[in-house]
C-alpha cells in the first residue's frame, strides 16, 4: 500500500461535552509536535488549520440534548471537511475537540466507503461506550452519543448527516477498553449485535488476543478508522480529559494497540477526541497521544529482530 498524504483537521469544540475545555485540545496536540511526529515517516502533511464554528453557550439540556443546533453545525462542516480530504485520496487526521465529532467524521468516511465500494471497520478506544439515547442519558451531552447516533439511533440532524442511515452497521464497528457502561446502554448494544471488548476482556484474555480478535477480517479492501477517546488510556498516564475512568489500559498495552492497527497497513482516517488542556500537566497527555500516534504510524517502541 502506498502511504496516503495525511490531513490534519482541526475541531476546537467542547459543545458535546460536560466539563468545559476540550475545545482546547487541537493547539495541545500541535504544540506536542503531531505534526512533526507524522513528517518523520516521510508521509506528506498538511495541516488544514481548525474548522470554525459555534461557541459553547453552555446551556442545559433542551429535549434531552445539550447544545443540539451547535453540535449539529460543527459536525456538519466536519463531515463535509473529511469527506472533501478523502475524496481527495488523503488520510484525514481529526483533531479533536470532544467525541461528538466522530458523528461528522465517520458518516463522511462511511459516506465514502460506499461510494469506493470498500469496506469499513471502526475501531472505537473508549472508557465509555457512547452509545446513550437522549431517554437514557440524564446530562443530555451528546459526546456520550456518537456511536448510537452512527448506527441509527438519534436525532435525525445528526443521523443524517452522511446522507444514509444509520451511517454504519453495526458490525463495522468494534468498542474496545469499556469500562463504563450503564445498564440500559449495555442491555442496547447486546441487543443491536454490537461487539464490545470491555476491560475485564482484556483483564482475561490479554491486549494482544482482543486486538487479534478486533481486527479480524480485515483485508486489503477495508477502509479501517480509528477513533481514540483520550479517557480510553488509564488516568495515571492521561490525566488530561473530563470523564476519566479507573483501570484503563497501561502505556505498554495502548502502544500494542497501535502498533498492532498500524500492522495491517489499513489505516485510513482518525480521530483523537476528548482530549483536555485546562486538566492536563504540564500537557503530558497530549505528548502521549502523539506518541500513540507515531505507534499507529508504524514507530515501534521495541527492537524486534523476527519481524
Ligand atoms: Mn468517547
């Protein structure tokens, strides 16, 4: 596969979420040198800025949503900012900006897949499962939503932004490192045939068995996204983010991840939300969410001599 140009794409926006400051998180990740990271494979990089949008007016839930005409309109102008870059045969990065963003973005890869005729895998890293409805979600904060919203289930604002729905089946997508899930929203996902690789999975089976079994089916015609909630990785190595759950996954287990998604050579678009400047030291979560990046990018953190 030749290596696709990459586009970083930036979502200052915080209007998904509870706790104020994620819209912070794409300087953070250029200040931790993302750029630079990606430039030292050889790969072509161009840093597309921050898409604007509307501010947090940081109002209560209407409806059972918070902020519901601004996520809309953020997400709107990334879903047509993604599907403009892989159009153009890029690798679109998105910079995030809370979770909700992964409704624009991943509709518009979607959107693509079908139009390409190939096929998607969504590999979801995450605390959470993000898959409330606004009955089961008392916040009302969309960033708690996306992966409902993709498969159907939603707003039809935010279901129809990618022009089909649901934008995704459910079995395109994996969940990987949950460990907060209420029992409505685990009770749904069953239900719908979602697979969820929770933390007691990996307790048991290993990071190397889940991811195996994560990407299994992968071929050369998948289009393969990644989409890493910041809080995925355990608080004590990312302090940096809002919804912080105990037991995530160590350094070494996030790095076998990416290294083992960078492996199948299929990676074509990411996200990195949740990420959160006003909660970080001294930006140290936003150096290891580069350094994740560089894993996921082919960087291997050990010399191995079977390769
Ligand atoms: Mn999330």
């Amino acid at each position: 596969m030749t290596a696709l140009p990459v586009s970083i794409i930036g979502v200052p926006t915080d209007v998904g979420a509870g706790t104020r400051g994620a819209s912070m998180g794409p300087e953070a990740l250029r200040i931790a040198g993302i750029v630079k990271a990606i430039g030292q494979f050889g790969l072509a990089v161009k840093d597309c800025g921050n898409l604007p949008g509307p501010t947090n007016p940081d109002l209560p839930a209407v409806d059972g949503f918070r902020h519901m005409s601004e996520v809309v309109a953020w997400n709107r102008s990334l879903h047509d900012a993604v599907y403009v870059e892989l159009r153009g045969e890029s690798l679109p990065i998105i910079l995030g900006g809370d979770h909700c963003l992964a409704i624009g973005s991943i509709s518009a890869v979607a959107r693509r897949c079908r139009e390409t005729g190939k096929k998607l895998r969504v590999l979801w890293f995450d605390a959470h499962a993000d898959f409330n409805t606004a009955t089961m979600t008392p916040s009302g904060n969309i960033h708690g939503m996306p992966v409902a919203c993709l498969c159907g289930y939603g707003p039809s604002r935010l279901t129809e932004i990618g022009g089909h729905v649901p934008a995704i089946s459910p079995q395109e997508i994996r969940l990987i490192g949950i460990r907060s899930v209420d029992a409505g929203e685990k009770c749904f996902l069953a239900e719908i045939g979602i697979e969820v690789f929770d933390m007691r999975y990996v307790d048991e089976v290993g990071m190397r068995r889940t991811m195996e079994q994560a990407l299994a089916g992968i071929c050369s015609e998948t289009h393969l996204h990644v989409s890493l909630d910041v809080d995925f990785l355990d608080p004590e190595i990312a302090p940096g983010v809002g919804t912080t759950v105990r037991g995530g996954p160590t350094y070494r287990e996030a790095q076998l991840c990416m290294e083992m998604v960078a492996d199948t050579g299929r990676l074509c678009s990411l996200d990195i939300a949740e990420l959160n400047p006003a909660l970080d030291r001294r930006n140290m979560t936003a150096e290891l969410a580069v350094d994740l990046v560089e894993s996921l990018f082919g960087k291997s953190t050990l010399m191995r001599m079977h390769q």
